[in-house]
C-alpha cells in the first residue's frame, strides 16, 4: 500500500536544497584484498563465528570497487545532486600509519572525478566505521593516539581530494561505533565494556573536532562537519520511572553528543550515572571538540522507545515496521529537526541517510517497493514541514543506493533503492528508484546535465 505523494510534491523545496543518495565503503566495494588495501575491523569481526547473520563478510559486497563507473552511470540516471560515499581509511593508509597507498588514493580520486565529470557533487565522509586493525590492536578508539592518527588521515584525504569534493564528514554516527561496537559488542570492533565505549565516543569527539582544526589550517575549503544518527526518544507510558529513564537515555544518545559539539560540556546527568565509566579527558578536549562545524547530518530511521522495564518491543506501538523491525514513524523526523534547531546553534542540516529495509521481490526484472517509496516520501514531507518550521535544511540523502552488506544482519535486509543481485552482480532499479528520478527530474531548477534532462530511465 503506497500513499506516496506526486512527484511534483517537492515543488516546495528550494532550488539549492541538496538532493543525494549514500553508500559506505565497507557496504559496497569488495575488493578488500585487492591494490594494497589493508585490513579493517569489519574485515575481522566478520570471521568471529555467529557475529554476522548470514556468516557473510564484505570480501565482494556490491563488487563497487571494479564497478564504480557503472555505479556513478547509474547515479547519473536517478538526477541527484549529490553521491554520499566513504572513503575506506585501510584502503589508503593500510595500517592507519607510515606509508599511503598510492592505488587506493587513485581509486577515490578517479571516482571524484568522475563524479564531477557527470555534474554530481561528491559528499566525503572519513570514517564509515572500517578502522585499520593495526590501530585496533592497540586499541581502536579507546587509545588516544587514534586521535592523532585519524587527524593525518584526514589531512592526507584532504590534500588529495579536499578542493573537489562538495563537503568532508568526519565520522558517520560515533554512538553506533561506541555503543555497537564497544559497549555491546554487536559490531566491530566486537568489544563489550561501558568505559570503553565512553573513551571511544570522546576520542571520536575529539578526533573531529581536531581534524577540523587541523585541514582549515591547511586552507581546507570544503565545508566540514559531522553526522550523528538520531531519534527523538519517547516514554513508553507516563509513569515517572519511564520518563525518568527516557530521560536518561535521550542523554545517552543526543545529548551525548551534542552537548560537547553544541555547548562545550557533556551532560551532567549522563555524566552522573556513568561514574567510573565516564571518559578521561584532557585540558582542551571540550573546547576542540565544540570547533565550528560549516553543516550537520543526521541519519533518521524510527523513534526511540523507552520502558524502565527493558527493552521496547516494537511491536507494541502500532506503527507499521520495516524489514529490521524498526517503527515506522515520520513524524519523529520533524520533532528531531525543530528540537536540534530549538535547543541548539546547529549550522544547516542535512539528512544524510534516511530509508528502509524492505521484502523486496525481483521479478520479471521489476521490483514493486511501495512500502519503500511511501516510507521515502513520507520523510521527504516530514523534512518540508521542518522546514516550514524554521528549520535550516541544506539537503536530503537516500539509504540506500544500493542493496548492500548490512553489517551484522549480513546481505539479508536490503535498504536500495537498486536491487542487486550479489550472484551476478546485476543491478535493477526498483520501483523506488525510478520513483525518486521522477520526482527530482520534475524539480523546476533540476540539475542541467545530460542525464538528468531525461524524462524516462
Ligand atoms: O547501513 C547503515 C549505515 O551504514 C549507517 N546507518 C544506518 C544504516 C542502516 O542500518
């Protein structure tokens, strides 16, 4: 059932307002053996038995690394403004250390280029969560010398590619590196301690606000910032013990972070019921860390529910759920929005990932997603009304381009709005994607190039 609205729908929108689709690196290349790239924790969490669903691993993925030119023909096809990729850090400084890898730098910069060569501006994130394991072995982002070596990576990226791309992310969702993959332990690096997770999140925190620092002082003219996945984070009933623990937990994953990018300052609340846990810092820390940022991304997919008595059951909220079981909920976008724009002195925002995981059906070379245009247009209407709210917005990105390799879950939940077929490596627009092209090929300022100028995919 689709409620999807026409394309014409964002007629409303500003010429200038970005319209993008995203990948990560790890999701897509493959290749993670291949022209001196060096291993990641993704590389190695996948080998711990029972740690993926479908026992995969990101050896092929979506192939992209060898594909690239008919992945940035197809993004051609859909008329967006904007490709959001990552830039795989053991790909071009294989040991997060010493010597760069020549190949893997050509590899970044040739799809730069050939994004710009189609019109399409290229949005860098850094860290996309493939830490080298050379550093993990020393203690991934517990250790504070990651800091400083995520900082000569980010200098490196930059001397390379920082004039042609469009903007430069740090890090791509620090609560899900920490809290997955230190606390735990569902993700790489597969660790399980809350201290070790704090110190992590800090040095993420840190790491971006110092990188900042550092590629404007080498003349870095790109605009610069950071993405955080979000939820506004709601009581499962009135009792004072929910609202007290939503409280809680709303500290934990927003305020966590935006307190010290926004403010200066981690919340005292959370700081409190951490105790022991709570992060080592050093003189200076906060100050880098609340570095100005150019612009904002935030990754929205469902509300946060919270019960004192444990885990929420999703089932139990009425809402329509994806393929993850996550709640269905647009509006939850908007609230994000005008609350972050309310409470702080946030530069524009972007949605740098927003989408579903669906039960696609490929057949007769078609794929009828309906759940998945509604569940896009719905959130493209919550943005609007964000807008009209207030709230500064520069751009909206698609999760994902592409079917990809769903970290835990594996190749199982498909978020593109391209099916791939990981057998043959053959891609199909799915009825979403086409859906998507129309609605941008309808803009009245849509981007003026070759592709994008067509009526029909
Ligand atoms: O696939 C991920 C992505 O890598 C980060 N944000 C959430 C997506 C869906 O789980």
């Amino acid at each position: 059932m689709t409620h999807a609205p026409a394309p014409q729908a964002i007629a409303s929108f500003p010429d200038q307002f970005v319209w993008g689709v995203a990948t990560s690196a790890f999701q897509i290349e493959g290749a993670a053996d291949t022209d001196g790239k060096g291993r990641s924790i993704w590389d190695d969490f996948c080998k711990q038995p029972g740690a993926i669903a479908d026992a995969s691993d990101g050896l092929r993925a979506c192939d992209h690394y060898h594909r690239w030119q008919d992945d940035l023909d197809l993004i051609d096809r859909l008329g967006v403004d904007a490709y959001r990729f990552s830039v795989s850090w053991p790909r071009v400084r294989p040991g997060g250390d010493g010597a760069w890898n020549e190949k893997g730098l050509d590899f970044y910069e040739r799809m730069v280029d050939g994004l710009l060569a189609r019109g399409i501006k290229p949005y860098l994130t850094l860290n996309h969560w493939d830490l080298p394991s050379e550093l993990q072995a020393k203690g991934g982002w517990t250790d504070r010398d990651t800091v400083h070596r995520f900082v000569e990576y980010a200098q490196g990226i930059d001397r390379r590619l920082g004039s042609r791309v469009a903007s430069i992310v740090t890090h791509n969702e620090p609560w899900v590196i920490a809290v997955l993959g230190y606390e735990q332990g569902i993700f790489a690096p597969g660790i399980k301690s809350r201290a070790a997770a704090m110190q992590a999140s800090h040095h993420l925190l840190l790491s971006h606000g110092l990188a900042l620092q550092a590629l404007r002082a080498q003349g870095c003219k790109a605009p610069l910032g950071i993405v955080l996945n979000l939820s506004p984070v709601q009581s499962a009933t009135d009792s004072e013990e929910d609202k007290a623990q939503t409280r809680l937990e709303d500290g934990k994953l927003l305020r966590w972070y935006m307190d010290p990018l926004f403010k200066g300052s981690y919340p005292v609340d959370v700081i409190a019921y951490l105790g022991a846990d709570a992060p080592r810092m050093q003189a200076g820390d906060l100050d880098a860390i609340r570095t100005p940022m150019d612009f904002m991304g935030v990754n929205y997919y469902s509300r946060a529910v919270v019960s004192a008595k444990g885990p929420w059951d999703t089932t139990q909220g009425g809402l329509p759920l994806t393929d993850m079981g996550w709640e269905i909920y647009p509006e939850g976008l908007t609230e994000l929005l005008v609350r972050m724009h309310t409470d702080y002195p946030v530069p524009p925002l972007y949605v740098t990932e927003n989408g579903g995981a669906f039960k696609d059906v490929l057949q007769d070379g078609q794929v009828h997603d309906a759940d998945r245009t509604d569940y896009i247009a719905r959130h493209i209407a919550a943005v609007g009304e964000a807008m009209r709210q207030g709230v500064r917005m520069g751009g909206y990105m698609v999760w994902s381009l592409l079917d990809n390799f769903e970290w835990a879950s594996g190749y199982e939940k498909r978020f593109g709005i391209v099916h791939v077929d990981y057998a043959t490596q053959k891609r199909t627009l799915k009825d979403s994607a086409m859906w998507y092209a129309a609605m941008l090929n309808a803009r009245s300022g849509h981007r003026s190039h070759s592709a994008a100028t067509r009526t029909t995919l």
